[in-house]
C-alpha cells in the first residue's frame, strides 16, 4: 500500500512541475529560445519518468508484498507446529486423525490455518503419513519429518508430497516440520526430505 501511495505523489509532483514548466515556456516568450527549448526538454523528461518509473517499480513492489505474504505463512504454520506440539504432548504423541484442523482447533486459533497468499480460510495440508494415529517417536529425524505444508484450501485436507502447493510462494512452499521449524523451500529440495513412516 505505501508503495502505491508514493507512486501516486510522484506522479502528482511530476505532473505539477512538468505542468508549471511548460506554462514557464509558454507565458515567457521574451525568455531565450534555449531557456523555452530546456522548459520543454524538462517537462519532456518528467513525463517518460512519470510513465517509466512505475514500470520499473512495480515488479519491486511485488515482490516485497510477495515477501510479506510469505514471512505471514511462515508464521501462521510456525503457530500450526505449537499447537501440534502442544497436541502431541497431551494425546501420547499420537498425532490427530482425519479431521486435523477440529482436533487442533483448541490450540491453535483458526486464524493461524489460512496462508495469506490464498483466498478463504484453509491453506495448509497436513502430511498423509500422520493420519491413523501415528506416533510421533516412531519417526526417525524429526528436522527431516514434514508434518504440514503449503497444501489445499480446504479444512482437514491430508495430502502427500504430491500435494505440496510449490507455486505459493515465488515457486516455493512453506514446510512445517515435527521439529516446529518452518523454512521456505523451492521443489528441488523435496527429495531431501522425509514424507513417509515405516510402521
């Protein structure tokens, strides 16, 4: 938003002094021809910087909102993982079955469920390989687990790593881990991970 406000008085203030410029070399015809030819360049110049800037701008204003987007997911699956944790911890690290989202709803606020690069109220996936009350010591490397991640829009939405959103986020995904770390990480990087538990 403050980027649109600063682009718009930049063009208010170019379009005043280009304005003031050419009204200069229009009323002042006793002026020399070189003055009145300079008025004309400048006023010239503060347009094309008035049309050139925000095509150069924007992308980078994007992007920041994109970043911004991102640090909010990031802290959202971050509040998802305490409120696993928390979960964990009261139910014999037996991690919820089915309806994920209801069961975890009294530690974590629903709120905290939606990715803000996504319209509605849902935005993450919780890993497949949890369902049927897996328990969490049976998992190897917790750092290395994925537990939820950038995934469906719909509540309670239990998915693989073929259910990983990776062009949520700059062609990246935010994954949550059973550590309760969170890291933005690009496809590539899915191989390295562990998405599966032998029982």
């Amino acid at each position: 938003m403050s980027g649109a406000i600063f682009l718009g008085i930049f063009a208010l203030i170019s379009v005043i002094i280009a304005a003031l410029l050419i009204r200069w070399a229009w009323k002042d015809k006793s002026e020399s021809p070189v003055l009145r030819i300079f008025a004309y360049t400048g006023a010239g110049c503060l347009l094309v910087m008035l049309v050139g800037c925000p095509a150069i701008l924007f992308p980078v204003f994007m992007q920041a909102r994109e970043a911004a987007k991102r640090t909010s997911c990031l802290t959202n699956l971050q509040q998802v993982g305490k409120g696993l944790q928390m979960y964990l911890a009261e139910h014999d690290d037996r991690f919820p079955s089915g309806r994920w989202c209801d069961a975890m709803s009294e530690y974590v606020d629903r709120a905290h469920f939606a990715c803000p690069a996504l319209e509605g109220a849902y935005g993450y996936s919780l890993n497949q390989a949890t369902d049927g009350g897996l328990i969490a010591d049976m998992v190897e490397d917790p750092k290395a687990f994925v537990v939820g991640f950038d995934g469906g829009g719909a509540a309670n939405t239990l998915a693989g790593q073929s259910g990983v959103d990776w062009d949520r986020h700059l062609s990246k995904a935010s994954l949550l881990f059973l550590d309760a770390a969170v890291q933005v990480m690009p496809p590539e990087s899915a191989g390295d991970l562990q998405w599966s538990v032998e029982r």
